[in-house]
C-alpha cells in the first residue's frame, strides 16, 4: 500500500528537519572555525604590533644618542670659536695697549651712562 499524502507531508518535514538540524550544525562548526582563526590572526596582529613598537623604540633611543652627540659636537666647535675669539682679543690688546684701554674706557663710560639714565 503506497503511504498516503500525510505520510508523504510528515516524511518530507522530517527529512526537512533533519537536514536543518546537519546545517545548523555545519554553521556552528563553520563558526567555531572562524573565532579560533580569528582569534589566531588577533595574537599574531597583537605580537606584530609589539614587535613593530619595540622597534620604534629602540630605534628612537638611538636617534636620541645620535642627537646627544651631535649637540656634543656643536658645542664643541662653539668652544673652540670661543677659545679663538678670546685669543684673537688678547693678541689685538697685546698689539695695541692704548687703543684697548680706550675702547674698554668708553664701553665702560657708555654702560653707566646708560644705566643712570634708566634711573
């Protein structure tokens, strides 16, 4: 005896709810699956980051050495000018005793000056 359309209906709806049952399934490992290699991509993003920022760091601190030096130098060459300045002005009073005290006389004269002006 052939099952009559009742039994087909509940055949069919069984067997639809079978196969909605496997897919609920299949769509649960398939996230599952996506959360575990997201959350790898996340530790793997989270480490390249650091990496990348320890490296800005340590690169920073060798700019700030380099820069230390650098002014190091600067400061250097200025003494030296300065050295050769002074040098240049003891020879220039050594070669002209009279002309050194006038010009020291009259900044002098001129300072006080201005200064009792201010008064």
């Amino acid at each position: 005896m052939s099952p009559n359309p009742s039994e087909n209906i509940k055949e069919n709806l069984s067997e639809a709810g079978a196969h909605l049952k496997s897919a609920a399934g299949a769509a649960g490992e398939a996230l599952r699956g996506a959360a575990t290699a997201a959350g790898d991509e996340l530790r793997l993003g989270k480490a390249n980051v650091k990496a990348e920022l320890a490296d800005t760091a340590l690169s920073g601190l060798a700019a700030a050495e380099l820069g230390g030096e650098a002014a190091r130098e600067q400061v250097d060459a200025l003494l030296d000018k300065g050295r050769d300045l002074l040098d240049s002005a003891a020879e220039l009073i050594r070669e002209r005793p009279l002309a050194s005290f006038g010009v020291a006389f009259a900044a002098g004269w001129l300072v006080a000056a201005l200064s009792r002006r201010d008064r």
